[in-house]
C-alpha cells in the first residue's frame, strides 16, 4: 500500500482526535501504528484508550507536558532532538506502517525542532509508511510536501468563554 504525508493543522478543534482516530482505524485493520508526541506527556484519556490496542499502537512521549512560553528551555529541546532520533529510527525500521508525529508543528514553531528536521524524516519515510504530522502553524515547507492539508478552523469555541478542557472531551 502507498503511504501519504497527511498534514492536520489550524486553530479549530480536532487535530490530535483526527489522527486518534486514524490510529484506531489503521490498528483495525491490523496495520503497527507509532504516535510520536512532541509536546504533551502524561496520562490523558486518549492514552488510557489507547492502551488497549497496546499490540498495534505504541504511544511515545517527547515533550514536557506544558506549552512553553518565550524560548524553549535546553532539555525541551533535548527531548524533542531525542525524539526525532527515536522516529526516524522507526521509520526506516519497517515496524511501523503508519507515523503520526503529533504537535510536531508546534515543536518547530516553538523552535524545538526545525523546518528541516522535519523535511529530512519527509525523505527517509519508506514509501509504504503513512506519515500525519499534527499541529497548529503547519510551515509552508511542510504543506507543499504533503499530499493531503487538511485545516481545522475555528469558528466559534467555549474555551473563549472561559471553560477549561475537560476529562474525556479535550483531555
């Protein structure tokens, strides 16, 4: 099967659940999904549901936890550099069929990783490997290489009214 290089970005709601989703799709159909996450860590609720397809899915975590605001500290840095190792060795290892580097658009806005790192696991991906690159500020560079964009824009959202992201809903 062709893998393509999907790219979920935009300020709207639903870029981590579409590629959730994709992972739960693919496992389905018996395909070795790896979700590389650069910013978030922890036990969120799509974690915990992803641990029952623990022989197909394998969740790895590479961020902090938290947003960063100003520059990046030296060891988000580190452990998004670390990341990107640990994927690209899995992309070229033949484990995995599809690759979901989730809030990776984030990690180069935020200057955890570059354009070009990014790019550089664009060209080893193997031809028969999905990749999804999740996050918000999608570069140029990234959008011309992918086959499918797709935005998620908002229109209207009740966090501007104030409400904090919920158990089993955004968290």
């Amino acid at each position: 099967m062709k893998g393509y290089i999907q790219v979920y970005t935009g300020d709207g709601k639903g870029k981590t659940t579409a590629a959730i989703g994709l992972s739960i799709r693919a496992a389905g159909a018996g395909l070795r999904v790896l979700i590389a996450q650069f910013i978030k860590r922890g036990e969120y609720s799509e974690i915990k549901s992803l641990k029952r397809f623990s022989d197909l899915i394998t969740v790895a975590q590479f961020g902090r936890g938290h947003f960063i605001v100003g520059d990046p500290p030296p060891e988000c840095i580190e452990k998004a550099h670390l990341g990107l190792e640990c994927v690209a060795s899995c992309i070229v290892s033949g484990e995995y069929d599809v690759v979901i580097l989730e809030e990776a658009n984030i990690a180069v806005k935020r200057g955890f990783l570059s354009v070009q790192d990014l790019l550089d696991l664009i060209d080893i991906k193997p031809d028969n490997v999905e990749m999804v690159i999740t996050g918000r500020n999608a570069d140029p560079k990234i959008i011309a290489r992918a086959d499918l964009v797709t935005e998620m824009k908002k229109i209207k959202h009740y966090f501007d009214q104030g409400q904090r992201a919920r158990i089993g809903i955004e968290k």
